[in-house]
C-alpha cells in the first residue's frame, strides 16, 4: 500500500503536556446548554463533548469527522468533503433541524438553511474543543435547532500564539472498480501574534484536494414500471436507476405498442457521466481581537471559502466555484454578550445532476420526438419477428441514434451548454446569491446587579436575557428565486424574510446547590406567522459533586427555510413551490395527489392491456380508454395538504452523568428522551388539470400533457412519537490509556393518523462505539483505534426510499511526538478495512481513506 507523506512547520510558544488529564476533563466547563459557563458534569441538558486530547487521540481524519463517534450523534456522508450531522431521528442530506455553529456564530448557507459541512468553519489547527447538544435547542437559540446544536470553538490569540502549519497527504478509492486509488492533500496554516497587551491577531487558511465519493447505485427504484407486460429487470423499459439521471418519472411517457400501453423513460445518464468528482476546497479566516478590559474582549472575524464538491438535496448538484464569506463582530465580557454577523453566498457555476442528464437528452432530441422514433423502430422490429423484449431494445438504441455519449467532444459541449442555463426545464444552472444579516446579545442580569453594589438579589438567583434578529436578504435569479410580494419586480427587488426573537431565563440553587433549577421562555415572530413562544425547564439534582440527576422539559419551533417557504422551480416538467401562500395561492385548493393520479393511471394502463385487442381500431381504443378513466376515477383524491405552518417539538429528557470508582476514573453518562413532534415540513407532488370543469377532471389528469405539475412544500398531517437513550463510558487507565464505549438507541415509537408524508425517520435503531487510546503508550509514540457499528435502517427520502443496509467501520492511527521542535506525525486510515458502505440510499459508497499528517507548533 504507497501511503503519502505530509510535513507541518510552526515555532511559537505553547501551553505544556497536560498532566492531570483526568481531572480537567471532568472540571471543564461548557457554554452550549445553557449560554453560560457551567460544569460538565452538572449541564442540565445532553452534552458530548471533544476536548483537546480527544482531538489529538482521534484517528479521524479531521476534527469534523470525529464527531460521528460521539454518543448520540449520527452523521451521514453524501460527499467527502460534505457531511451531515443529526440527533436523534429524522435525518436528510439537507439538514436544517439542526443548526451547526462557530464560537456562536451560525455558519449555514443562507439559501440552504444548513451549513455545507464544514467548509465556512475552522481548521483543525485553530479548533479548541467541539460541543455537541443531542436535543432541541430551540428556546435558547431560536435557531431552528430542534433536533441539536453543535458548537464549535476555535483558539483565542491571547492563548495561542505562533506559527503552524499542518499537512495531509492521503489516499482513497484503493480497489474502487469505478475509479482506482486517488490522492488526497490538505494543508493548513494558522498564525497568531499578540501585537501588544490589548491587541492579537489571527489568521488561519486551509487548501484541500482530493477526488470525491462515488455515487454508481444501479438498483431500479422503478422495477414494477411495467410488471403487468411481464418486462421486468433489465427488459423493463422504464429502468430508473438510483444514481442514474434523466431517466425519472418526469422523463417517462406511455406509449401505445401492439395495442399495450408500455411506460418507456429516457435513456438517461449515470450520475459519473455528468459530474466532475475533484474535490478542492480554498478557505481561509482572520481575526481582531482587543482587550477593552479584564475580562471584556472585542473580536472582528473574516470567513472565506471558495469551493468544488458534490452536495446533495432532493437531487445531487455539482458545486462549482461555490462561494461563501462571513463578517462577525462580537463582544464578549461577564455581563454582556453580543454578536452581528453578515453571511454572502454565491453559487458559482454550479449545477444541478439530474436537470443536467434529463436536457442533455432533449437537447439531442425533443420528447415527443424521441417517442415516435421509438414507436417506429419498435413497430418495424415486431413485425420482423423480434420478441417484445428485443424490440423494446432495438427501439432504444434506434431513439438514441446520435444520442451524445460520455467522453466525447460532443457530451463535454452538451453538458456545458446546459450548466450555463438558469432554467431546469431546458437546462440545470444553480445561480443563486443570498445574505443573511443576524444580530444578538445577551446580559446576565443577576451578575449585572451584583456588580452594580445591588444586594438585594439573592445570591442562589440567576436571570439571564437575550434578543437577537436576523434578516434573509436574495436577489431573486428568476430561476429559484423571485420575488413574491405585490407591487415588488421580480427579478429587482431582493427578497427578504425576517425574524425576530428573544428570552428570558431565571434558576436558581436550593439545598447548598445540591438542587439546581432553571425556567426559560422563549418568544419567536417570524415573518408571515404569528408569535410562537417555547418553554423550557430544566432541574438538576447534585447528591455529591461527582454525581448529578437531570430532568428537562422543552418546546421548540422549526420556521420554513427559504427554499422551503420560497422556491420557485421547473424541474423536470414539475414546478417546486414555496409553501407560503404568496408563492403558492390557489394551486393547494386545486390539486390532485400525484400518488392517486399514479395509481390511476397504472390502472387504466392495466385495464387497456388487458381488454384492447391486438387488431383493435383507433375507435376502440378510444373506447376502451374512455371506459377506463371511468372505472377507475375513483382512484383520484383530492390535494388535503395547504399552505406552510411552523413545525413543532415538544421534548422530555431524563440524566445522569456521575464520576465514580476511586480517583473518578470512570464516567458514565446516561440519558433517555421522549419527543412529539407536529406539522412536520415535508414535500407533497399533487397536479392540477387544466380545466376549470370538473366533469373533465378525470381525463385531464389521465394525460401528463393536460396537467400543471407541483411539488410542495407543506406539513404532514400526522403527529410523530419517537424515544432514545445513549449510555457513555470513559475509563482512564493506569499510564495515560484511555477506553470509551458508548451506545445509542433510537426508536420512531409511532405516527398518529400518518399520511406517509412526514419526513423519513432514516435512523438506525441501534448504534456504538468503542474506542481505545494512549497519547504516550511508550517513548512518545501514542495510538488511537475507534470502531463504530450501526444497523440497517429503512431511508426515505425524496430522491430514493428503501433499506440501508448495516455497517461497520475500524478508524487506526499511531503518532509520534517530537519535543523538540513540537513536531507530531501521526499515521492514520478511517475505515481501515476498506470495507465500502453507503450512510444512506442515493449516496455514494465510502471507503478508506488512508493518510499521514506532520503538524509542527501548537497542538
């Protein structure tokens, strides 16, 4: 096996070894549970969190890919560059049930509504520990965090001074039949100077190279497109592989063969054929801090990343010259924080997969034509004696005469052209540019009063205070975006949509602050609803200083994203549409669930089969399909689904997390939940016939020509139970050895008068991990070996549904530290077996990826 080599420079001053690990470990303090510091062990709700020495032990390849061993945390992978994190149930590729944050500044896409992975976030060199909250964290942060918060805070340069620099050197894809090994490179930098008492700087860059995952899963999602003609498999001519493109419903016209109505697709591309899988990522920050005085600090930050990789929605897409930059100012002291922060987005030159494979296509030829180029070639093969089956292949091939082929001059044109186009219905531009204007602060009003030489506050009390705004500003592209509010242009005027939101939280300590008790409450006006308001209380119950009870009640609300509330899209011959009433007025009233009209139409297809004769007239079968749509008219239901709500949490959690056995040396961290949820976001295809006479209903929707075809965004009308628990342990051993095991249980408890139409729960019922670490087991050299399983689960989604299956992963490295001069090599492979797996249906097949990194400096 060639693996790779990687060097790293940096000379600066550093904070020594830690030599009471143990003991930091369980006195350190987190910020992400309550907004304010407090201890670990006492945190009144879920809390996993990395510190340094995690970092440091961790055989993941990145700071960012060792969260998914935390307790609690499921993470799922459409990119390698690109993962996704989630708790607790009801995951997708587009995750904005949970927010993702750094030193408190939200770092998400603003068109997207969740972060793109990690490239808008922090190098492994400037990270200084990850929090995690496996829960809603809605009446808090007003962040759409109803599933969990992750938080992640980078080096202060007062503490961290110097120069580092990092690199990896890597390689993927060993015993890939679609690609053969490739290298992996990343390279980073950080430099930080204290200028004079009161001032330091930072800056920080990261460039990473590598060829991405691949996506190639050819199983047919539409096996049974043509079961009643007895074509199945390979013969079926309707095949709609996984992650092949052009070849969806959108794509497939039925067509009149031998008296047989036969669903026939396009020829479509495989998701290879039309994307580009070199990976590159550019990015790069910098920071201004200044002492204003002990304790209050003044803090400008610079993000900025450039980027090319694979990012999956309801349809994969292409990013291509991707750009994301963030302004922050933040104040930090004992009594006030605040922070303003500016996000610009631009989507580049990137593009949509499966637009791009489907206008490729009919770019070379339209449909209609392409269907009486099959008809013909297919009638004059059965009269030549050919079987069905056969003639439906020498139709294909004869439709596809001309078709342009991957590879070729002509394919590389084709494919261009339609990258170019900002209009899904002839070709799969995504050209989008969104800002997102935010604005918070926060006093702790108990510590503002003591201060103050205000003694009447008790000093068990504690009142905190918060506010914050943020306001979505796109300029409407005419394509994804428009501007929906009369008497506004278009294509002018950005599109704008607000919210604005605050707190209040009271605790206090009772019985020498054995019992800990906090009430919040939390009020949310949002643009185009009315006020929404969450509780939350928690209680912590301390018999000793290692051992602590939790109890937590919450409430919290997911307001629609911009493309959820404001999507204006052709794609494939359907129209995907905000959920608001502004974009949306009339067509919910007026439209029939594509599900119905599916199995309307599979029955009318069934009943013509089975009742047209071979030598039948133009007349009877007409006839035949007349009686048809009558008979199965009944099929046809009604769109009950209308205009976009907020969707809602109501969350119970009970804990544990206790220091036990001699010298603590073992915590054990427990937790069980209980969560309803209400008025899921999800995405209905309903179609409106166009006629305004209901007798002509019917027919009008037995034809896709007769028909304006939706797809929505509205909420489900089924409330959801789900329940889980996770079980940590840590073990610190004699000589510096540390153990972990930690399990997660997961479980969709049950759906109230379920539609089918909530979000897919696509979480494994049962997952672990163990792990095993030493950061000198003998003269400087450490090791570190993590395994993770996880069961099979079913995956529903927009793009695929079915099973995935279970897998299970061994990450290794071994390190070697240099004293002088601060020089750490560590060897190291996740998925070290090389055993390829998909996180979920639709994805690509990960492997392993093998790589040496060389840091020099701050550690």
């Amino acid at each position: 096996m060639t693996v790779f080599s990687t060097l790293a420079a940096q000379a600066q001053r550093t904070i020594p070894a830690d030599t009471t690990r143990k003991k930091v470990d369980l006195e350190e303090v987190v910020v992400s549970a309550s907004k304010v510091e407090e201890s670990f062990l006492q945190s009144p709700v879920t809390v996993e969190k990395l510190n340094a020495r995690a970092l440091r032990l961790t055989p993941a390849p990145s700071f960012f890919d060792a969260i998914e061993h935390l307790k609690g945390v499921q993470v799922i992978t459409p990119s390698l560059a690109f993962k996704v994190i989630n708790a607790r149930g009801f995951t997708n590729t587009t995750n904005v049930r949970f927010a993702q944050l750094v030193d408190g500044v939200d770092n998400q896409a603003p068109h997207i509504g969740a972060p793109i992975g990690n490239v808008l976030g922090p190098s492994d060199l400037d990270v200084l520990s990850v929090e995690i909250v496996p829960g809603t964290a809605a009446a808090l942060y007003g962040l759409n965090a109803i599933n969990g918060l992750a938080n992640f805070r980078t080096k202060n340069p007062f503490n961290f001074e110097g120069l580092s620099v990092q690199q990896k050197t890597g390689l993927n894809h060993l015993g890939d039949p679609n690609s053969g090994a490739r290298l992996f490179s990343e390279t980073s930098l950080r430099y930080a100077k204290v200028l004079r008492p009161k001032l330091a700087f930072k800056v920080n860059g990261t460039y990473l190279r590598g060829y991405d995952w691949i996506a190639n899963d050819q199983t047919d999602i539409n096996p049974n497109g043509n079961a009643n003609t007895n074509l199945l498999g390979a013969d079926n001519p309707a095949r709609d592989p996984v992650n092949g493109y052009g070849n969806e419903s959108s794509d497939r016209s039925t067509l009149n063969l031998g008296g047989k109505n036969y669903q026939v697709a396009r020829t479509g591309y495989n998701e290879k054929d039309v994307v580009d899988y070199h990976l590159k990522i550019l990015k790069a920050d910098a920071a201004l801090h200044y002492k204003l005085s002990a304790g209050t600090e003044l803090a400008y930050t610079y993000r900025v990343a450039a980027f090319n990789n694979v990012y999956q929605r309801s349809n994969r897409f292409q990013l291509q010259g991707y750009r994301l930059q963030q302004h922050a100012l933040q104040l930090t002291s004992p009594v006030v924080q605040a922070r303003v922060y500016f996000t610009q987005e631009n989507t580049g030159q990137s593009y949509n997969l499966r637009s791009a494979a489907e206008n490729i296509d009919r770019g070379f030829k339209p449909d209609a034509t392409w269907n009486r180029d099959y008809t013909s070639a297919w009638n004059a093969a059965t009269q030549a004696g050919q079987a069905v089956a056969q003639a439906h292949a020498t139709a294909r091939a004869a439709a596809d005469t001309g078709r342009p082929q991957p590879g070729t001059p002509a394919f590389g044109q084709s494919l261009s052209n339609v990258q170019n186009i900002n209009n899904w219905d002839v070709g799969a531009a995504l050209r989008v540019r969104a800002n997102l204007l935010h604005a918070e602060g926060q006093v702790n009003i108990a510590e503002a009063l003591r201060r103050g030489g205000k003694t009447w506050l008790p000093a068990n009390v504690d009142l905190l205070a918060g506010a914050d705004h943020r306001t979505y500003l796109v300029v409407p592209d005419g394509n994804y975006f428009v501007n929906p509010e009369p008497g506004k242009d278009q294509l002018r005027d950005n599109l704008t949509y607000g919210k604005t939101g605050g707190f209040l939280q009271a605790g206090t300590r009772l019985l020498n602050e054995k019992i800990r008790l906090t009430a919040t409450l939390r009020a949310d006006k949002n643009d185009y609803f009315t006020t929404r308001f969450n509780p939350r209380f928690t209680a912590v119950y301390s018999p000793s200083q290692q051992a602590n009870f939790r109890l937590s009640y919450q409430s919290g609300y997911r307001f629609p994203s911009l493309f959820e509330g404001f999507s204006n899209v052709n794609s494939g011959q359907v129209k995907r549409i905000g959920g608001l009433r502004v974009m949306s007025n009339g067509v919910f009233e007026n439209s029939y669930l594509r599900t119905s009209i599916d199995a309307f139409v599979a029955a009318n297809t069934a009943y013509i089969n089975a009742n047209t004769p071979a030598n039948a007239t133009a007349t009877q079968k007409q006839a035949i399909n007349n009686q048809a749509i009558n008979l199965n008219k009944r099929l046809l239901v009604k769109n009950p689904y209308t205009y976009l709500k907020p969707e809602h949490i109501n969350s119970l959690e009970l804990g544990y997390k206790a220091a036990l056995l001699p010298g603590r040396r073992l915590l054990v961290d427990v937790d069980f939940y209980y969560n309803t949820y209400r008025d899921f976001i999800a995405q209905v295809e309903a179609y409106v016939p166009k006629t305004l006479n209901p007798d002509s209903t019917a027919i009008y929707l037995s034809t896709r020509t007769t028909q304006n075809r939706y797809r929505l965004w509205t909420n489900a009308q089924s409330q959801v139970y789900n329940y889980g628990g996770s079980l940590g342990l840590r073990y610190e051993l004699a000589r510096g050895y540390l153990a972990g095991a930690n399990t997660t249980y997961t479980r969709l408890d049950r759906t109230e008068s379920g539609d089918g139409l909530e979000d897919g729960f696509n979480t494994p019922r049962w997952a672990y991990n163990l792990s095993l670490g030493n950061e000198n087991a003998y003269k400087n050299l450490g090791f570190g070996l993590n395994y993770r399983w996880q069961q099979g689960y079913y995956s529903q989604t927009f793009l695929v549904s079915g099973n995935v299956a279970a897998y299970h992963t061994l990450d290794a490295q071994l390190s070697y530290a240099v004293p002088a001069p601060n020089l750490r090599i560590k060897l190291g492979a996740s998925n070290i077996l090389n055993d390829y797996y998909a996180s979920y249906l639709g994805g690509p097949s990960v492997g392993g990826l093998y790589y040496l990194s060389v840091t020099y400096g701050l550690q």
